[in-house]
C-alpha cells in the first residue's frame, strides 16, 4: 500500500498542500503524482476554501522527476529507454498545472530547498511565488537529456523573455532567488525557513477578499496569458517521452546518479 505522500491541512479559507516524501526530496513519480494531482483537483470544488498554498516538506520544494526510479528502470531493460516511466510521470505533473491554473481559487507556492525541474514549472504556473533567499531553483531539465515540461516552455518565456529563458532552460544552471525576483518569477524573498509562514499570512490576506472578484481576476489573467497552455502541454509530454528513450538521456541519468 503506498504511504500517504501529500498532506492537506486547512485554516480557516486556507488550504495548504504539502508534498511529503522527504526521502526523494518530493521527486514527482507515479506514488506521488495521483497524490498530489488529487489532492488539488479536490480543492478546485471545494467552495469553503479560497486560497491555496502549495509546499513541500523535509527541507524541499521538489526535486523533480524520480530520476532514482529511471535510472533503475533503464538497468532492468537496457536499450529500452525511460519513456514510457516519464510518460507515467508527467501524466500526473501536468494534472497538477491544470489543477493549479484551472482553479478558482488563488495558488501560492512557497518555495524552501530545492525546486528542480517540475518544482520550477509548478512555480510558474502559480498566481504567487513566496521563495525563501537561499533556495536552489534549478532548471535541470536539459542537463539530464529531458525537455523542459509542464508549461515551462510558454510560462516562462512570457515572464522573462526569449533570450534569459533559452538560458535559464538551456543551460540548466541554478537560478539565484535574488535573480528570479528581479525577473517577476518570485513575489517575495524571505529568510530561510520562513516562506511556508509568509505564503500563510499572504493567503490570509487574500482569503479576506472578495471571492468572486478574485477568481475573475485570475480566469481574466490566465486568458490573456495561457491560452495556448493545454496544447503547450501536450507538445511538451511528447518531446519528454521522445527525449528519454534517447541513448543520451541513459548515459547522463547514470552521470547524474553516480554524482548524488
């Protein structure tokens, strides 16, 4: 039986989910995924709550895709590759970003540890993002043979621009808080530990909005500037699965996993 991976507390009109698997760093995989999709979907019809909080535990946002669970794979089939695992995973990272973009209610990622891959997608598909100064943002996609998913390839060009997004999503090195900031990715900084207790006060403090307001401003927000978000999605769950039955994507996945 799978352990129960994502928590959900709530205070009052504030829902908070927690991804809780400390052990992979939050990685998103098939144990998770379900959980975590879930758990947000359910949210989307609750009428009492109005605002949602979306962290992790353990010291972690995210660490992405379950590479742990890839590499094994690889070793059991050789000369296979890993689509078919990615495809089981970014099933569940793309119900997330529906769920999170789709929903009424307002959706604040608070951001401590890492936030690797997915982690970096689910924050730019959030209304806010509350990061605390020494988190390790970190577009890892390409460094590892994948392609960047789950929206990323049209949230963040429209956030930062062509040039620092091919960047930031091509060279895969980590983005300073302090710089995500300046770059409208990230609304507030705040010291280590505390980004949980800041998204808290802030989704207290929309929570005390009007409600129908709210949610027409974000549905009128996302009109304008994700109206090609479900076939973006799709375009990138292709690429992804096509990228990780690549020779290439098995020689850095083992790379990678000899360094961790």
């Amino acid at each position: 039986m799978t352990p129960e991976l994502v928590r959900v507390e709530r205070r009052g009109p504030v829902a908070t989910v927690t991804m809780d698997n400390p052990e992979t760093m939050n990685a998103m995989d098939t144990n998770m995924g379900p959980q975590l999709a879930g758990a947000l979907e359910a949210l989307n019809l609750e009428d009492e709550v109005r605002v949602v909080v979306l962290t992790g535990g353990g010291g972690n946002f995210t660490g992405g895709g379950n590479l742990k669970n890839a590499g094994r794979y690889l070793e059991e089939n050789p000369g296979q590759g890993a689509g078919t695992v990615f495809g089981g995973y970014i099933q569940f990272v793309v119900r997330v970003v529906q769920a999170m973009t789709g929903m009424p209610h307002p959706v604040i990622s608070a951001v401590e540890g890492a936030a690797s891959g997915a982690g970096l997608a689910w924050m730019l598909a959030s209304d806010l993002v509350v990061c605390a100064e020494d988190a390790r943002i970190v577009p890892a996609f390409v460094a590892v043979g994948l392609v960047p998913a789950a929206g990323a390839t049209l949230h963040l060009p429209r956030l930062a621009g062509l040039a620092r997004s091919s960047e930031i999503l091509m060279l895969g090195k980590n983005l300073p808080p302090q710089k995500a900031l300046e770059m409208g990715l990230v609304e507030r900084l705040t010291p280590p530990s505390q980004a949980l207790a800041t998204a808290q006060e802030l989704a207290q403090e929309l929570a005390a909005g009007p409600q129908a307001a709210l949610a027409a401003t974000k549905r009128l927000i996302g009109g304008a500037t994700r109206g090609e978000l479900t076939p973006q999605l799709e375009d990138e769950r292709r690429a992804v699965m096509a990228a990780a039955d690549e020779a290439e994507f098995a020689q850095r996945v083992k790379r990678f996993l000899a360094k961790a």
